[in-house]
C-alpha cells in the first residue's frame, strides 16, 4: 500500500476538460516547482479522464460538476493537499466546488485578480479575451468589481465573436491549430481591446494560455494565466478548507430513540432557514448487539460494532459524535480512546446539568435498563458531582424493562398505557423516597413521559430530566462555537 503524499506541498490537477491547456499547465507548475527553493519537495497528480461533454463553448452544466467533484474526491483518498483547476467554464460554480469540496481548491481567477493587484496601480482597465458564454455569465465581473477595475470585451465583426471563433470554430485552437487564422482573430481582439483602453490584457478561455507569446502586443502587457497560477501555487499553496460543523450520529440504538434525537437538534437550533441548520451523518445501525443483554446476560459484546460505527462517522468528516443511547455510555470510554473526535458524553453533561440547575440537591432518581443500572456508569458520574443514586426497587425495576422490552413496549413500538403505568409507578416509588429529580436514563422513556414536570398517584411533584434532550442542546451549542471560531 503506497503512502499518502505530503499535504500541504502536494498538487492534484483536474484534467480532462480541456487536454491541451491541461498539460500546459502541468508543464509550468513543474518549472515553477523546479525554480523554487523548495524545488523537488512537491508532489503533483496530474489525474486526466474522458470528459465527453467538454467540447464547445458551453455553458457549464450539471455534467462538469460532478466530473469535477468525482476528481477531487479521488485527490482527497490520495492525501492530496491542494486541488488545481485550470478551466475558466469551471469557475462559473466555484461557490458551490469550495462549499461542497473536502480539499482546498486554489481558485485560478482569485489568483489572477491578486496578480493584477499587484501590478501598478494605473494598470485597471482590463481587457479580457473570453468566450461569448462566459462573458454572457459575468464571470469576471464577479471577481473584477466596478469599484477597482473596469473590464472592456472585444466587439463582434460582422456578428463573428472573434475570441469565441477562434477558440471553438473549425480551425480554432482547441482543435489544435495555433497559428493561421485563430491568431489572426485573436490578434484583431486584442488590437480592439487596446483601442478601447485596455492597460493589460486578461486571456478568460483556458485554451488562449497555448498562445500568449503569439498575441503580445508590446506596450500593453497580455498575462499568461497558467504562469501566474502555477507560481503563485508554489508559492502559496491554498489554506485548508474551512468547513461547516458536522455531527456524526450512532443511530439505531434505538431506531425510534434517534429519530427522537434529531428531532430535538432541529428543535434546539436557532435557524431563519434550512441552510442555518447543522450538518448530520447518522449511521443507523440497528444491528448493533443489545447492550443491555450484554451488561446483565450472555449477549454478544456490541464493543466492536460501537466502535465501527464512530469509526464511519469519523470516516465521514463528522466533528463530533453523539450517541443517543444510555447503556451504550458504558462502552464509551474503551471506544473514545481510540478515535480521533470527541464522543459528547451524554450521561456527564446530564448529570453536569443537574447540578447547575439543582445545586442544592443531594440524590437523584434513576431510571433506565438494568444494564445501565448494572453498568455503574450513572453512579459514578452523580458521585463525582455530589450526588447519590436511587434505583427502584427490583420489582419497580422489572415493570420499567417491562415497559421497554416488553411485548407492549417502546422498543417494540408501543406508547401503551401499560407501560406508562410501569413508569409512572416507577417515578412514584423513587418520589416516596424523598427524590425530587429523576432522570430517564434510556432514550426510549422520554418517548412515554414527554412533560418534564410530573404529579406522582401520592401527590409528589417531581422533575423528569431528559437526557436526549440535553445532549441535542450541547451538540447544538458545539456547533455554535465551531462556527465563532
């Protein structure tokens, strides 16, 4: 298995869409990576395929994109570090390529206008030599503002649009011809543009890059827009990708307990609209083994198959991972120290809550599988905060699985009042015992008890605490605070 290449002195280059120009830009990144001081410390991919729809001038479609994508993808399983785009057409969807992309792709336009920029300063009235359907698309414009430059096309002759002709027609460049009569209409394009005022020539067809010493024009300087983009990568290779938050989620576990989880992150985020919302990667995996039956009988260890799953969320870029299932906590700390981002512990920031929000409290009601029970793992986080556990008795205890893993139960996809009796008779035990804060700790039981305030049969009032519900809260406010950094 050959390793990955250096990241961030690592080049992929998308060919495919224009061959020709593809390798003249190929071949100046090589002679600026061979003049740099860092020479023969670079790597370059140079990765090239059929792209069917390339041909013609236009405009760039559905097609492209995902060609596009597919290639940098491919570039990010090769651990390369910076992606490489020489095509104008593919400029026309840069927003969405960076907004999407898992790697940095080193915009060729951007690199142009920070050229330009830094060239004299009276230098601003820029002639550009495109095609019909990018100059159609305000391409330049976008990157070129009114307040800085002023961008001057050159005029049809007889309604021949001179650059697009001599790009595209018959006997145009990307046929390969670079002499004759496609650098005669390039020459009358830019002989216009200089009679306009242009003070610097822009080649904006990727193709013109073959061209540029045929079409200097003396004291009006034409750039090579492969050379300035193929020193500037060396030079400056593009910054990481910054990328949306990304919660990763272990579902199935239950199946209804992680729709009920999403349901309460949507809920729990402030958002005008869906595109304020956080990014989601759920595995559900209900075949995970049950972790109650393994804690308390002979069940098969769900350890591994945990652990596989945060292993595909971590695979899949999540940031952060939540698992909304209590009993599944007891394997978590063998799990976390494995993997590379944080699980959000859902029983700490529970019992953290509690202790905010109760500071005066000495005991807290516990109910959950006797797996979890079993497991310790709610005890020891209410000990490290103070705070003593109480349990239903073992009867009381019976008529809670009941209502979990009973034939009528949660799990089973009942809201039964029979099983909302065993809670309720559950909660009533634990309240004559002098417990004033109860938590549902299985993520099936918020499903049955949805009010957090509730009268036991005796009268007592006590406040049902919601675990799912505090760990949505916290994820959400993770993400708020990835997106301040």
């Amino acid at each position: 298995m050959s390793l990955p290449v250096r990241r961030e002195r690592s080049f992929g280059i998308i060919g495919g869409l224009s061959p020709i120009a593809d390798a003249d830009l190929l071949s100046k990144l090589i002679e600026a990576t061979e003049r740099h001081v860092d020479a023969g410390q670079f790597e370059i991919v140079f990765e090239q395929r059929p792209f069917a729809r390339s041909h013609g001038p236009s405009a760039a479609d559905t097609a492209r994109m995902l060609y596009i994508f597919n290639r940098i993808d491919s570039f990010k399983a090769r651990g390369i570090g910076t992606v490489v785009l020489p095509c104008f057409l593919s400029h026309t969807f840069m927003e969405e390529l960076k907004e999407n992309s898992p790697l940095p792709i080193a915009d060729m336009i951007e690199v142009l206008r920070g050229h330009v920029r830094s060239l004299s300063p009276q230098r601003r009235r820029i002639g550009v030599l495109t095609s019909a359907p990018l100059r159609e698309s305000a391409l330049f414009e976008r990157y070129f503002g009114p307040e800085e430059f002023e961008l001057l096309y050159a005029r049809p002759r007889d309604g021949l649009d001179l650059v697009t002709e001599a790009v595209y027609g018959k006997n145009g460049i990307k046929s390969g011809s670079r002499s004759g009569y496609s650098i005669e209409l390039l020459r009358e394009a830019c002989a216009d543009l200089i009679g306009q005022g242009a003070q610097l020539l822009l080649p904006g067809v990727t193709e013109l890059a073959l061209v540029t010493n045929e079409l200097a024009q003396g004291a009006v300087p034409l750039l090579d827009p492969h050379r300035v983009y193929a020193q500037h990568l060396v030079a400056d290779p593009a910054a990481e990708v910054e990328r949306p938050f990304k919660l990763g989620v272990v579902g199935g576990v239950g199946p209804a307990a992680t729709v009920d989880f999403l349901d309460k992150v949507v809920r729990n985020t402030p958002a005008r609209r869906d595109q304020d919302h956080l990014r989601l990667l759920v595995e559900q995996n209900p075949q995970i083994p049950d972790r109650t039956e393994h804690l308390v009988g002979d069940g098969m260890d769900p350890t591994l198959a945990l652990y596989a799953t945060c292993k595909k969320l971590q695979a899949g870029e999540a940031d952060l991972i939540a698992i909304p299932c209590n009993t599944a906590h007891a394997f978590v700390e063998a799990i976390q120290s494995e993997l590379d981002i944080p699980i959000m512990n859902m029983l700490t920031v529970t019992v953290k809550h509690i202790r905010e929000m109760f500071p005066t409290l000495s005991k807290v009601g516990l109910l959950a599988t006797s797996g979890t029970i079993s497991s310790g793992v709610y005890r020891r986080a209410l000990e490290d905060h103070g705070l003593q556990e109480v349990i239903p008795s073992p009867p009381l205890q019976g008529r809670v699985m009941n209502a979990i893993y009973g034939p009528q139960g949660v799990k089973a996809g009942f809201t039964s009042a029979e099983s909302v009796a065993d809670v309720d008779a559950a909660i009533d035990e634990l309240a004559t015992q002098g417990v004033e804060v109860i938590v549902l700790g299985c993520t099936e039981l918020p499903l049955l008890m949805s009010e957090p305030e509730r009268v036991t049969a005796r009268g007592n009032r006590v406040t049902l605490v919601d675990p799912t519900d505090i760990l949505a809260k916290r994820c959400v406010s993770a993400a708020m605070m990835w997106s301040r950094r």
